[in-house]
C-alpha cells in the first residue's frame, strides 16, 4: 500500500507548521500523534500550544520531555533540576494527575490517547 503525499511539508523539509511537529517517515506522516499541551510562558519557549509527537505508545514521560527538550533546548532548564526530576514549581500533568503524584512519576508510561498538559509556575496578587 502506497501512502499519499502529505498534505503539509516534513520537519525534514522544511519549518513545521505552527503548533505542530512531526516526525518524516518516508517523506510522510506517520498516523496519530501524541499531543503535549503547553501553557503561560511555556507557550513563548515553544511558540506552540500544542505540540504533536510522534512517539510510540508506552513511552515514559522523561522520554516524552526528553523529546521536547531535543525540539526545544530551553526547556530543559525551566523544567527540570540539575539532577534531572521536574522542578517542585512545574506541573506535567497526565490525564488531569500530576506526575509526582503517580505511582512511577517520570517513568509513568503514556500513549498517544492520553492527555499531556505543562504549567509553569503561576502566581498572583
């Protein structure tokens, strides 16, 4: 089976299209995405809301962000501590849970059906 051309250009070929990153397979895109959503000052990092991975399912979340920071370096920094954990002030939330709550944390496996949301730290007056 011979798959179409795709509709928008490569990551290979050209700048992605806004909120939107994917993987080149043959020149074409490879099915369903997994989506990582980013809010506040994270969105400036990025210059996306959205960010479309195409990542396998069973994935850990430290390889999901590790992909991140490999698209966006800067990341990094205003996620993570130096001994690689999230930052007490990050929030990555899988499916409305917060990582540091769940059982395996940074090694909690996702899939391209779950919800990836990251809130920097807010803070009011």
């Amino acid at each position: 089976m011979t798959l179409p051309p795709p509709k928008r250009p490569c990551a290979s070929t050209s700048k992605p299209p806004e909120n939107i990153y994917w993987k080149p397979f043959a020149n074409n895109f490879i099915g369903a995405a997994m989506n990582v959503n980013f809010y506040a000052t994270l969105r400036q990092i990025t210059g996306k809301k959205t960010l479309m991975l195409d990542l396998p399912d069973g994935v850990t979340v430290r390889e999901t962000l590790e992909t991140c920071f490999g698209l966006f370096p800067a990341l990094r920094a205003e996620l993570m501590t130096a001994d690689n954990q999230l930052h007490g002030h990050v929030h990555f939330f899988v499916n409305g849970r917060d990582v540091p709550y769940l059982a395996d944390t940074l090694e909690t496996r996702v899939s391209r059906a779950d919800k990836l949301d990251v809130f920097p730290a807010v803070g009011g007056g």
